[in-house]
C-alpha cells in the first residue's frame, strides 16, 4: 500500500508540474484565448456570411497578433490603435482594407479617413431608447406619485429608504393622470423592450458587446481614467473605442434595463407571475427595486449627456449621422478633461500603421494597464 | 385623484410656446426657400415634441389617445391569456393582516349604509345569464361563509395591504346559480350610488376571488363595504365592488365605475 504511494507520487508531479506555465501567463492566456474562443462561437455564422460576400476580412488570429504586438511593443502611435489608418504601401498587412460596408475605409495617400463610428442599428436604437426611456420614468413617476411609499399598508415603513413618502415634482412627470400614466407606460414598455431586443441581438450577433462589456482587469484602466479626470494624471489613457469608465456606465444602463424590465414585469402581473415577484421579495420590494433601478438608469443617462457635452460633443454627431473623426476627434487625442479643449486635435502625423487596418475599431485591444509613460 | 386640471394650465403655456417656435421655423424655411440642416433638426425636433407635450394630459390628441387604446386593446389580449397560467396570490404565514390599516373607501359623500325602512331587507341578487337566479338574504350568505383567506389586496395607486377576509367563493355562487353557456362576464353592482365593475368570468372564477361577509373575524362593517363585498386578488382595487346588491352574469362586459373614467377594464393583477 505504502509503496505503491510512494512511486505514484513523484510521477505525478513530474507530469503535471513542467507542463504548468507560470500563473501570471496563465491567467492572460486565458482571457485571450476565453475572449476569441467566445467571439468565435457567437460571430462564426455572422462571419462566415461576411467572409463568403468578401466584405468582411477580421480574422480572431489577426487580432491576436496585433494584441500580443502591442502588448509586447506598447510605445508608439498608440493613441491610433483603432483609428482607420493607412495601410498601403505596407506589404505585410494579413488582409486587403474593407471597402465600402462599414466606412472603415483607408485612401490610398496615407491619410486617415473619417468612418462611421457607430452601426446604424446602434444610431437608431439608441434615440429610439432615449425616447422610450423618457416617457417610461416620467410616466412611471406619474404613476409611483399616486402612491409615494413603499411599505404595505399597516406595516413599518421604509425606514431605511430616505425617499419613502416623497414624491416626485409634477414637471417631471408625463401622462397628466394615473390612469392616463399607466397606459403610457404599458404601451411604451413595448417600444423599450422590443428596441432593446433588436439592440441587443446585433450588440451579441456581431461581437460588438466585446467594446461595451469590460474586461476583467478594466478597473485598472477605470482608476487610470478617474486619475485622469482628477487632474492627477497628465496623459489620456489609452483606450479602444470607449473607455473604461464608459464601459462600467453602458454595461451597468444595460443590467438596470434588464432589472427594469424583469421588476415591472413582477409588479404588473404580482399574482399570475407571482413566483417572479416573490423571487424579488414580494410586490413592495419589487416595486422598490424597479424604482432603485430606475434612479440609477437616470443618473447614469445624466451623467452619460452630461459627459457628452462637456468632454466629447462630436460624439452626438457619431450617433446620428454616425461620423467621426478619431484622430482629431475623440477626448483621447484632444487629452480632453470635461469642458477642456473642446477643439479638434491637430491632425497627427501619420505613421504607417504597423497594425493591419482590417481591424475594425471595436476589435482593438485595450491595453490592461495604460500607457508606461502614464 | 385627478389632477388633470393642475396641468392644464402649465400644458397651454408650453403649447403656446411651441407653436411660436414652430411658426417661427417654418416662417424661415418659406423665407429661404430651402432647409439647412440645422433647420431641418430643429423642425424634426419639435415636430415629434409637440404632440409628446400635447399628450401630457393623457387623452393627449386623438392620435395618441387612438395608438394607447389599440396596444391597451392588444395588452388585454396578453392579460387574459396570461391569466390561465395563475395561481394563488400568498402571503407569508406569519405575516399579519393590515386591520384598520387597510384603508376604507366608497364613492359616496357619507359612509354608503343599506336603509331596509326605505329600500326592504336587504338580500344579494343573482340573476343574468344563469339557469337558475338566486335572491340571498343577509343570514343565508353569512351562514355560507366559509372561506377564510389572508390575501393581499393591489391598489391601483400602487400599494398594497394584507387583508383577512371570510366569505363564500364566487364559484360557489357561480355553481348554485348555472349560467349559460354564453355568460363571459359579470357584472357587479352596488348601492354605493351607480358604482359597479364587471369582469371576465375567468377572473371570477379565480380560487380566491369571494363575496366577502365579515374582515379579521369581524361582520364587514360599514366602512369596508357591509353588508358584502367583492374580493379578489387577481384583480387591481378598483375592480372590487364593495355594497353589493347584484350579480350579473352577461354575454358582454358593461365596463365599470373606474373603467369607464378611464382606467383598464381589465386590471388584472
């Protein structure tokens, strides 16, 4: 018995321990290789389709390399990882420029060429959104105003919430009275949900939930931003498509809208889908969540425009007519803080881009700690 | 409860507004002869603000008032659908009933009591669509009453509260009474003035929906709709006729106190 322990033991870790890399690799293979296996899985028949009408050239393994390049090279004309610029005259990039489709164009003279920053789906759900979302809290308000507290008749009241028993300004609420609030709410709700959905459905089908959702280690890159915004670091650190604070704020609109619409679904209908509503602690604290959800969905709409205006304005023309001009445009090459150098950045220099200009901007690496020279 | 003439006011001052800016631009374009774009935008802009404002109030134009009723109409459809999947509503077992904190209301200016000098002894009338139309007086529907539940009631308004109550199911009544096959609804009438609600027979015939004698062990007093009152979780407050006299059960719906004010028919919960 013993001797049989004794010879298995030290086989076993001769087996396992060489193969083992060292922790610090192991983790970012596995984010790598977790992030293109996920994005092989939910874009393979959206690229297939796209590879097959030859206007799609991404390819997981380009943005590998280019991922391990930068990882590897990080100085540079980083602030352009995933502006459009030229590759011609470059005789190594993997895949010819996509032309037309998505306006990532590149002209033939090495300079970089406006593109359109967001998908149309995106441009026309995120108004129809803004629209919905509207109408849902003033009207809701409306209808929370009929009954300003949360706590069942004859039951301790809301202690803890500050809010309980307050209500809403009359200015901020639509619908002119309860009755007419609820039907706007019940046939608004529809505009909101089935928006959302063809929202949703592209932001999965195309892969593009990747420049929404943040990474693991986006924190970092957070805390980076905020240091920014805090005057306690020079540089704009170096983002993709959006940083990192934008990535916590869009992903966090997205959870309270799908608790929005879980919770009102649980106060509509508190005895046919009774089990929904006791999932969320019975119909006063349901009724409170929806609300807590909503609060936070406005606050983060508010400061959302509010960072609109005062640090990237051009962003409202990228989301309607949908150019931008990342070079000269985006906070990040203007090293814009709120309400500081609202002008275009001069147009950089262009390097020859050692980055294959198929990548399309959402597939652009972050870098997971910012900038050496931060 | 309606506040719809508090707004009236601030609504024909932003209308006022409005329209200026919008005579305004257009003004402008006929000047010019052609849209920029920033004329365009702002045309557009108002365009789909002004009949948003004009629909504060919530009978907002005949456009939007004919848009909400269509998808109200659809959103009944889905309600009713919806309904056959239902179950109980519950409450916790330990949880306590709201007492005299469950608030009192009727349509009247003074408390609603049965006058028998006037009106004769009072008794629950069951007629309609059914086989056989019952007359139950006061004693037979207490002496009935065997049901006991601890429900929650849902308030239009948003609230809610905990209500003990004793009565007999309605399905009971449904079943002494036989009504045709082309009953689908009931109607449910009071002597609280012309107050009444009538209701999907589906709804009715809910497990916990009940014509309610006595709340917390007590006989219903007046305050709570004596002599008997309807219940029924499964649908919002307003639904809940309280002063019962008569039982309805008809082909069609005939719409409601609330109803017809306009709030869902339906409100179902």
């Amino acid at each position: 018995m013993q001797g049989v322990r004794l010879e298995s033991t030290p086989s076993v870790k001769t087996a396992i321990h060489p193969a083992t890399p060292p922790a610090t690799h192991a983790a970012t293979g596995l984010i790598i290789s977790g992030s293109f296996a996920g994005n092989a899985l939910i874009m393979s028949s959206a690229t297939a389709r796209r590879e097959r009408r030859g206007e799609f050239h991404y390819r997981a393994s380009t943005a590998a390399q280019v991922w391990k390049k930068t990882a590897r090279e990080p100085p540079g004309n980083l602030t352009s990882t995933w502006a459009m610029t030229s590759s011609t005259g470059t005789s190594d990039t993997e895949a010819p420029v996509a032309s037309g489709g998505r306006g990532h164009a590149a002209s033939s003279d090495g300079t970089t060429v406006r593109g359109t920053r967001h998908h149309p789906i995106v441009r026309v759900t995120h108004w129809v959104s803004a629209v919905a979302l509207a109408v849902m809290a003033t009207s809701g308000l409306r209808i929370y105003n009929a009954s300003p507290a949360f706590a069942r008749k004859g039951e301790a009241a809301f202690a803890w919430w500050p809010l309980e028993g307050m209500s809403a300004p009359a200015w901020l609420t639509f619908g002119g009275w309860l009755g007419g609030a609820r039907h706007w709410h019940f046939a608004m709700m529809w505009l909101l949900v089935l928006n959302a959905l063809v929202y949703l459905i592209y932001l999965f089908r195309h892969g593009r939930w990747r420049s929404i959702v943040p990474r693991v280690n986006a924190w970092r890159d957070a805390m980076e931003m905020a240091r920014f915004y805090m005057f306690l670091r020079k540089a704009h650190p170096v983002q993709g498509k959006h940083n990192a604070l934008q990535q916590y704020a869009y992903t966090m609109m997205l959870l309270c809208g799908t608790m929005l619409v879980v919770s009102g679904i649980s106060i509509w209908k508190p005895v046919t889908l009774g089990w929904l509503t006791n999932a969320l602690g019975g119909y006063a604290l349901a009724r409170w969540w929806h609300f807590l959800a909503m609060l936070l969905l406005t606050a983060l709409v508010t400061a959302h425009v509010i960072m609109v205006f005062t640090v990237d304005p051009y962003s409202l023309r990228a989301m309607t007519t949908g150019g931008y001009d990342h070079d000269r445009w985006s906070p990040e090459a203007r090293n814009a803080r709120p309400l500081s150098r609202m002008l275009p950045a001069r147009t950089p220099a262009i390097e020859t881009s050692s980055l294959p200009a198929s990548v399309h901007p959402d597939d652009a690496p972050t870098m997971p700690n910012g900038p050496p020279h931060a | 409860m309606h506040d719809r003439d508090a707004l009236t006011g601030q609504r024909a001052r932003l209308e006022r507004v409005l329209r200026g800016h919008v005579h305004d631009s257009a003004e402008r374009l006929r000047e010019s002869g052609q849209v920029d774009r920033r004329g365009f935008v702002s045309l557009l802009a108002l365009g789909l603000a002004a009949p948003l404002l004009n629909a504060c109030d919530s009978s907002g134009g005949p456009g939007a008032e004919k848009l909400l009723a269509s998808i109200g109409a659809r959103n009944e459809k889905l309600e009713r659908w919806l309904l056959q999947f239902s179950g109980d509503d519950r409450v916790g077992a330990r949880t306590r009933a709201a007492g005299a904190a469950f608030p009192g209301y009727f349509i009247s200016d003074t408390v609603p009591q049965w006058d028998s000098a006037a009106s004769g002894e009072w008794a629950l009338i069951v007629d309609g669509a059914v086989r056989t139309p019952l007359r139950l007086s006061q004693d037979q529907l207490r002496r009935m009453s065997t049901r006991q539940q601890r429900v929650n009631h849902y308030c239009v308004e948003g609230w809610t509260a905990v209500v003990e109550f004793q009565g007999v199911p309605f399905s009971t009544l449904a079943r002494m009474a036989q009504p045709t096959a082309d009953a689908g609804y009931v109607d449910f009438a009071s002597f609280d003035e012309d107050y009444h609600e009538s209701w999907d027979i589906e709804s009715a015939m809910h497990r916990q929906t009940m014509i309610v004698t006595a709340k917390d062990g007590e006989p219903l007093s007046p305050m709570y709709g004596a002599p008997a009152r309807l219940h029924g979780p499964i649908k919002l407050g307003y639904k809940n006729t309280k002063y019962l006299t008569r039982i309805t059960f008809m082909p069609a719906p005939n719409g409601g106190y609330w109803s017809d004010a306009g709030y869902e028919w339906f409100g179902g919960t």
